[in-house]
C-alpha cells in the first residue's frame, strides 16, 4: 500500500489525485483510495465491499467526498458487454487474472479471496 501512496505522490509532485475510483472493496484498498487523494478530492467506492463500516475521520479531516454503489449492470449492460468482449471491441484480459473450468469454480473463488487472482475468469469448454 505505501509503494502505492509514493507512487502517486512522485506522479503528482506530492499533492495527490482529484478522484479516486475503489473498486476492490477492502479495507487496505479504502485506506489507500484515501491517502493518495488530495484535499478536496472524491473516493467513488464501486461494487459490494467486504466490510461495510469505514472510518471516516480522515475523510473529514482532507475534506474529501465519499461516493458509492453497486456496479448498475442491467441485462442490456450485459448484452452489450458480453457482445463486446466476444467480438474483441473489449479486452478483459487486463481484469482476468487467472482461468478455472467449471470444475475448478471454488478454486476461482479461492483465488480472489485470498488475492492470487484480481478476477478470475471461469472457461467453459465443450
């Protein structure tokens, strides 16, 4: 997480970023959404975290916003989506860390709990 902080502190000259997008859900990724946003900045905080209770002292102390939500797919959303990754407009490959076979779905699920997988992509084959 401190690599993270310094890295974005080298890229903006120590005054930090204007939005921070959270999409992971964990306490250690809300900490570090916070740290590297600059005072006045807004922490969007995407998906279903793990743990809904937050501190939000140091949000207040930065002045810094708070939003959040469940990602809104709709089944068009996922029509649209799903035709895109399939006819290669969209590569999700950047997001899919790891493959299972339906076989494997727990060892899937596994991997992202314990943070060896970003997102793991479940491959049906026929």
């Amino acid at each position: 997480m401190q690599a993270a902080v310094y890295q974005v502190n080298a890229l903006t000259n120590g005054v930090g970023v204007n939005a921070v997008l959270e999409c992971v859900g964990t306490a250690q990724s809300v900490d570090t959404a916070v740290q590297v946003g600059r005072p006045g900045a807004i922490v969007g905080r995407v998906g279903v975290p793990q743990k809904a209770e937050m501190n939000t002292n140091q949000l207040f102390w930065q002045n810094i916003g708070l939003r959040g939500g469940v990602a809104s797919v709709t089944t068009y959303d996922k029509t649209v989506l799903l035709k895109a990754v399939l006819t290669g407009q969209i590569n999700p490959g950047k997001v899919f860390t790891q493959r299972f076979d339906l076989d494997h779905i727990q060892d899937a699920y596994d991997a992202m709990d314990q943070r060896l997988a970003i997102k793991s992509l479940v491959v049906i084959s026929n």
